[in-house]
C-alpha cells in the first residue's frame, strides 16, 4: 500500500473512532448524568441511530454530487463536536448534531477509504475497524461520570487539522464503466441482505458475560480484528471462499457458544470478515458512486435493527433462530459473489 | 410495472408498516420507542425506496448507453 494511503488510513481511522467515541459518549452521559429517564434515552438512541445510520444514503448522494469527501468528513467532525458542548442545555439537540454528524463523517470518510485501494477490500476494512472501538470507549467514558467535553473536542480539533492538510487519493466518479447489467440489481439486493442479516445478528445476539471488562475488550477487539482481517484475508485468497467459510464457522460459535466467551469472541471475530467484503463488492458493483454505495451498507444496517425496535429480538436471538439467519446468510452471500464474478455485458 | 419493482416497493412499504402494527398495542400514553417507530419505520421505508429508484436509474441509464448506434 503507497504511503499516501496509510496515511490517510491512519488519519481517517483514528477519526472514525473519535467520532463514533464522541457520539457515544454524548448519549451515555446524558444517561448517567441522570437529566433524561430511561425511555427517554431509548428514544434518543433510535433516532440517532435513524439519522446517523439511515441518512447515510442520501447524504452519499449529495457527496458524489458534489465531490466533496473531504468537506463532508471535517464538516461531520466538527458538527459531532458541536454535540458535545450542546449536550449539556439540550439532549435532544445533541443527539440530532450527533446524528448528522456522524453521517456526514463517514460518507466522507468512507468514500475517502473506498479509493485507497482499489476495488480491493482491505484499505475500508480498516477504515471502519476502529469505530468499534470508538464505540466502546465513547460508551465507557460517557458511563464514567466523569465525563467532560474538552479532551474529545481537542482530539477532534487536532484529526480535523491532519483531514484537512492530508492529500487524500484520486476519487473514481466515472459512472460510465462496464457494469454487470444482467445482474445488476440483484447482486445489490443480495449483497444487501446479508448486511441486513448481520445486523440483525449484531443486535439480537444475547452474550451474557458482557460485563465483564476484560472481555468486553477483547470482544471489542475481535470485531474490530474481524474487520480489518476480513478484507486482507479476503483479498488474498478471495472473497467468496472467506467471506462464505467464516460465515459458516461463525454460525456454530455464535448461535450454541454465545454463554462461552472464547467461543462467541472467535465466532464474533469470523463473523465480521464480510463487512469490507460486503462493502466494496457493492462499490464496484455501482463504480463512480462511492458515497452512495457507503450509504446504502448503512441503510441495510438499521433495517436490520428495525426487527428489535420492533420487539421481534427475542424470538430471533434463540440459538436456532440465530443459526438459520447466519447460514442463510452465507447461501446468500455465495450466490451474490457468483453472480458478482461474472464477466458484464459488453 | 416489472416484478423487482413490485417485490422492492413491496419490501419498502413492509418495512414502513410493520413495526408500526406490531408495536401498535403499545401506543399509550407514556409508550416510548412504539410512538417513534410510528415516525422511523415510514422514513427509512422512504429512503429505501429512493435508493433502489436510483439504482433502477442506473441500471436504465446504463443500458442506454450501450445501445448500438444506428448509423446513416
């Protein structure tokens, strides 16, 4: 990889989990700090997620429109940054700046990671890993009760500045290349279910020693390793064979081990493997549309969600349920790469 | 109206409507991610529609494209 691209997968990386860290710790310090009830705070967490997630799809939209990752990436931080010091008069507002600015981020600085390495898996892999990680500890922070808004709003300050002078790669917006035409809305469609799919696991699956802090690290850890490993790996040897075999050994581990850490934490670990996959086989599907493709992984993520929110997690996190949704996320998710590797219409 | 169009406004409008009637019970006074749900399920229904109709505008703009040139 150039070093142009490390850095700015280092500069966008380390964003990416200050942003996710910042949101995250806005939300929950409202919740420790006792100045919202907890329905309250539940509804807060949806619409976040709504805006964060859901929005993500239009603004992709706007993004390749005008060409401006890099403007859409800061402009993110400092908007989620604004939340931080709002967070304190208002807990609505603050979630809604949160909300769009985090949207903004990573449309930017997805469309930014899509281009690193092209039509290859690894460079967004490691873009998205960190946010995990962000996320936890944003969550922890904010649960601390000690939380105080300068430390996040330095670091952001000084990630803005490094986005903002990082020359970041040549963005590919020629809609005009070959596309695979006769499968073109079904390799989408596909390739979006078994994103769906995976969140729907990621939100319904019950690990039970989660508060255990250590392993709540090395949980975190194994998501954040899957993600980024998922698209060297497959890379490497292909991503049909990785993504489809670490879906199926995953299965087992996370529908019967979810009790038993080192198994649900090797099994969260493979599981994750297909999110870059995912990803960029849906970015070439639909060339020049970088930000576009970034949003429609995220849309497919909150519809994911959409089944908890509905009450429908209990039923779907049942050992069986869980092992069904996997596997037949696997199926998918071979059918979509095959139609995927196949040559386009001329 | 082709067969994808039909499954995918179909799927849009599901995923609009059904947590709103799953959920319906809980609209009372004080109900709290039911009274959202309301608003939510509708919007990303909407957003998801506007996405597959700009992909179905890809695809067709694609497909104009290679459309052989009659030539004089």
């Amino acid at each position: 990889m150039p070093s142009d691209s490390k850095k700015n997968l280092t500069v966008y990386g380390l964003s990416h989990a200050a942003i996710d860290a910042s949101c995250a710790a806005v939300a929950f310090s409202l919740l420790s700090s006792k100045s919202i009830t907890n329905d309250y705070f539940i509804q807060l967490v949806i619409m976040y997620n709504v805006i964060a997630f859901g929005s993500q799809t239009l603004v992709g939209l706007l993004v390749d429109k005008y060409r401006c990752p890099k403007l859409s990436a800061i402009s993110g931080s400092v908007i989620t940054a604004s939340a931080i010091p709002v967070s304190f008069l208002s807990p609505l507002y603050a979630i809604i700046l949160a909300g769009i600015g985090n949207a903004l981020f990573h449309v930017g600085g997805g469309t930014i990671s899509l281009n690193l390495t092209k039509n290859k898996a690894a460079a967004p892999g490691i873009f998205v890993a960190p946010g995990a990680l962000g996320l936890l500890i944003g969550t922890l922070y904010g649960k601390s009760g000690s939380f105080t808004a300068w430390p996040l709003l330095i670091i952001i300050a000084i990630l803005c500045a490094l986005m903002y002078y990082t020359k970041y790669p040549e963005i590919n917006y020629k809609t005009d290349e070959k596309i695979n035409t006769n499968y073109f809305e079904s390799i989408i469609l596909l390739l979006l279910m078994t994103i769906v799919a995976r969140s729907v696991i990621g939100s319904v699956v019950v690990l039970p020693w989660k508060s255990d802090i250590f392993l709540l690290v090395t949980l975190t850890s194994g998501i954040v390793l899957g993600k980024a490993f998922g698209g060297i790996i497959g890379d490497k040897y292909g991503w049909q064979k990785v993504g489809v075999i670490s879906l199926l050994i995953s299965a087992p581990l996370l529908a019967f081990g979810a009790a038993i850490p080192e198994a649900a934490i090797l099994g969260i670990f493979l599981f994750n493997f297909t999110m870059p996959i995912t990803l960029v086989a849906i970015s070439n599907t639909l060339p020049g549309r970088p930000g576009f493709s970034f949003g429609l992984t995220t849309l497919a993520l909150i519809i994911g969600v959409l089944p908890t929110y509905a009450g429908a997690g209990s039923f779907m996190s049942q050992s069986h349920s869980v092992f069904a949704i996997i596997i037949s996320s696997a199926i998918v998710l071979y059918y979509a790469l095959f139609l995927y590797s196949r040559k386009p219409n001329v | 109206m082709k067969k994808a169009n039909i499954i995918i406004i179909s799927l849009c409008l599901s995923v609009s409507i059904l947590p709103s009637v799953v959920r319906a019970d809980m609209i009372s006074p004080g109900a709290t991610a039911a009274l959202l749900l309301i608003i939510i399920a509708p919007i990303i229904g909407i957003i998801a529609l506007i996405a597959w109709l700009v992909i179905r505008k890809i695809k067709k703009n694609n497909d104009s494209k290679r459309e052989p040139k009659i030539r004089a």
